[in-house]
C-alpha cells in the first residue's frame, strides 16, 4: 500500500528528486525520469549531479564545488536558480528552474529535494516575444520617423515631387517678412499652406487670421478689414475691432482675395504700403504691424490685365508667389491622403474603418479630381457611410475621366527604347491592371495569374517585390 507521500510524488508535474547528503539519488518521481529519460533504477544510488547536472549551458563542465543544488544541504539554505539546464540520457540538454530545499532529521541536515520544471516551451516563448518586440521598435522607429516626415508640415500629407516643390518654397518663405500670394484652384489646400507659413515664422505665437473675402458682403468690408466705432452707421450699436487690429503683429490671411471689390482694394493697399487704417467712423489713425498671406484660385494677372484687379495691390501682395498643386498633379499621394481622410470620417461618423483595397486606390487614381482635395475628402466621407465598416464602397461621380487601364497604348515608334525604370513602371502598371480588373483576385479562374498567363507563384513574388496590396 502506497503511503500518501508517495502518491503526490508520482501525481506531480513537476520533476523531484531527493538527494542524501552525499549527493547520491535517494528518490525520484515520474515526472523527473520522463523529462530526463532515465528510469528510477539509473538513478537511485547514483550521483545526481554527475548524471544531469554536468555541464553549463555552453557545455562546459560545472563543478559540483558550484553547485547550488549541493549548496542547499552543505549550507543548508534554499536556492532558487532559472538560468540553469539539466542533461537527458540521450546527451541532450533543455532548460530549467527549480528550488533545492534542505531536508532536516533531528535538527541534522541529511540531505536536499529538488523540485525542477523544463522550461522549454516558455524560454521558447520568451524568444519569441523578444523577437516580436525588437521588431516591433524597429517598426515603431520607421513609422515615427514616417509620421515625423509626413506631418513635418502639419495637416500637409503627401510626398509627391508636386507637394515637394511648394514645401520646399515654404521653408525658404516662412522665416522671412515677406507678403505671399498663394495661387491654385479651388480644394487645393491653400489654406493650410498659409497655416504652415505662419506656424514656420517667428510670428507663430499668434493665431492665423484668417479673412474669406468671398463671403464679405460689399457694404460691410471696410468694417470687417478696419472695424467700426459705436454709431459709425446703422447697426452698429457697439465698438469692434477689425481683422487688421486682431491679427496685430501676427498674420492675415485673406483668403480669395481677387474677390475683393475695385473700389475698396486702393483702401487695402494703403494698408499694405504705409501699416496705417482708420476704423469705419472714426478719425484716428492706427498703425499695424502685420504680415499678409493672400490666396486666390483666380488668374490675378488676367484680372489685373481686364481691369478688375489693381496692379498695385498685386505686386504688393505677390513678393513671393506660391502654386498649389491641384490633385491631379500629385496622384502619388492619393493613398496616404485616402487613408488619413477615411480615418478622420470613421471617427466623425462613429463608424467601423472601412477597409481600403489596391483596386480602389486604382479607382481614385484613375479619377480627375476637379474638386482636387476638398472632393476627395467628400467621396471618403460619403464612402465610409456607405461601406460600414466592409470594403470600401466607392461611389464616385459620373463626370470620371477615362480609365488608364482601358487608355489605348500609344504607339511605339520603331526602334524607340525604354530605360530600365520605365520597363519596371510598366511591368508595375500591367499587374495593377489585371489585379484591378480581377477585383483583387490572383489565382483560379479569371484570376489575374490566369489573365497574365503566369504562375501564380511568380505572380505573387512579383507583387511582394514591388510591395503591392491586393
């Protein structure tokens, strides 16, 4: 009959084994011979240290004069160690902890019991997460250095040679004094552009102000620029202050500016030229100090050449002319500017991401964008609505311009040749064509492997190599 002792020996988990005060084997239960490979009769009277415990993990010999599992009775104290391995009958090692406890007879130490565990699995799962986290911080390292490059400029995403050009025109302006005339058409960002010239100037410890001079009625431009006195015409029931005296030593930006009546643009230009007003009523002259942005997305030199724009006030406001580019010209940045515009619309609308896939960014690349950005960020809106948080659902308008995919290829003269990058644009170009007339699909019947008559092995390596989504 089994004494209770025994049976917890042979039910437990982990490895134990006794050792007398030799250090010779006096016990061992089943769960140590399974993980060592060694039966009871190997190792009872034996000496355990010999058998399991010779060597380091390197493979060098350890001493049994280093021992802590002798050092348990020879000091009699409780040594607990998880750096260690333990040896197999086969000669092979795996990794453990375990505690060596001295057992006590009579106040005499006869002895130590080692309970010891393998610990393969969690040094193995150890690795790994150790692994996944210095991969995690070389990819937390790049996508903050690609945060960092893509809102260098505030709210400006993209990094198309289009947007390079007038980024690089921004660091050149922004520090200097100098009025700036920002011209593009309409939904092209001109306003942020403003915003970054300001932010990047030593006056951007004060707010923007910013003018529509679009939406001013005639009658009140005076007011709105130069503000009013109590009493100074009908309506004007108390003091207010002008934009030029809100934006005093800041930046004023007047947005749409070319449609600031003829008549009031000489008022404006003395602005500009001598940094003095009067308010609407009042006879007392104010000097100002502010810089002025100007936007338009008219042709000012048409409108200055037709009369409707004074020349003036133009080369005052022109000093250092900047373009907006519209989207068309920086398609390039269709997928980043998609992406931050469709996250802003799920967390406006509370609803679930849609997921965005290479035959849409195909859709929106392939579309002429008249609205230029502002469109976009409507199309994204209005998409997120409609997708619910599935594939995004696109619905653009009717007014599309031709596919590129379906565009009839130009002829190719005789003898024409193409330089190495323009066959890779190419090759690139004809796989985003199949993927997208295939909705994304590679192999199996009327997949785009099928389509290019291709492998579908060689497809798929083609599209990691040039870092395709599908």
């Amino acid at each position: 009959m089994k004494y209770p002792i025994e049976l917890i020996l042979e039910s437990a988990g982990e490895g134990i084994y006794g050792l007398d005060s030799a250090g010779y084997t006096t016990f061992i239960n089943p769960a140590a011979q399974k993980m060592t490979g060694y039966n009871a009769e190997e190792m009872i009277g034996e000496c355990q240290h010999k058998m399991v415990h010779h060597s380091k993990p390197d493979g060098s010999p350890y001493s049994h004069l280093d021992c802590p599992i002798y050092a348990a009775f020879k000091k009699t104290e409780v040594y607990k160690v998880s750096d260690e391995v333990f040896w197999r009958k086969d000669g092979t090692s795996f990794p453990v902890d375990y505690t060596s406890t001295p057992i006590f007879k009579d106040e005499e130490c006869v002895g130590a019991v080692v309970v010891f565990n393998d610990i393969s699995q969690r040094k193995k799962d150890e690795e790994e997460i150790q692994k996944l986290k210095q991969q995690l911080e070389l990819e937390n390292a790049y996508l903050s250095q690609e945060v960092m490059s893509a809102k260098a400029y505030g709210e400006i995403i993209g990094r198309s040679p289009a947007l390079g050009a007038i980024l690089s025109q921004v660091e050149l302006v922004a520090p200097t004094e100098a009025n700036v005339l920002i011209t593009g058409e309409s939904g092209t960002g001109k306003e942020l552009v403003a915003r970054e010239i300001h932010n990047r100037s030593a006056r951007n410890k004060r707010t923007l102000i910013k003018v529509n001079c679009a939406s001013i009625p005639k009658e009140l431009y005076e007011s709105e620029f130069f503000g009013h006195i109590k009493g100074a015409f009908t309506g004007a029931i108390k003091d207010r202050a002008g934009r030029f005296e809100m934006a005093e030593g800041g930046t004023l930006f007047l947005d749409e500016v070319g449609e600031i009546p003829l008549d009031l643009q000489s008022k404006l230009l003395r602005v500009l030229q001598e940094g003095t007003y009067e308010k609407v009523g009042d006879d007392k002259t104010r000097h100002v100090d502010v810089r002025i942005i100007a936007a338009t997305n008219r042709n000012l030199k048409d409108e200055m050449h037709a009369g409707r724009f004074r020349q003036d006030l133009f080369y005052r406001l022109n000093v250092f002319p900047v373009e907006a580019p519209s989207l068309r010209e920086r398609m390039e940045d269709i997928p980043a500017l998609a992406a931050h515009f469709l996250k802003i619309a799920a967390q406006k609308l509370n609803v679930v991401l849609p997921r965005i896939t290479q035959a849409n960014l195909l859709d929106l690349q392939n579309y002429d964008w008249p609205g230029n950005i502002r469109e976009l960020q409507n199309v994204l809106e209005r998409a997120a609505i409609l997708s619910k948080g599935g594939k995004l659902l696109l619905n653009l308008p009717s007014v599309k311009t031709a596919k590129k995919s379906t565009e009839p290829s130009s002829p190719i003269a005789e003898g024409a040749l193409f330089t190495e990058q323009e066959m890779k644009d190419k090759e690139r170009e004809n796989l985003l064509n199949a993927l997208r007339q295939c909705s994304g699909k590679v192999t199996g019947m009327n997949g785009a492997a099928e389509l290019l008559k291709m492998k579908p092995t060689t497809l798929y390596s083609r599209i990691k190599k040039m870092k395709l989504e599908i």
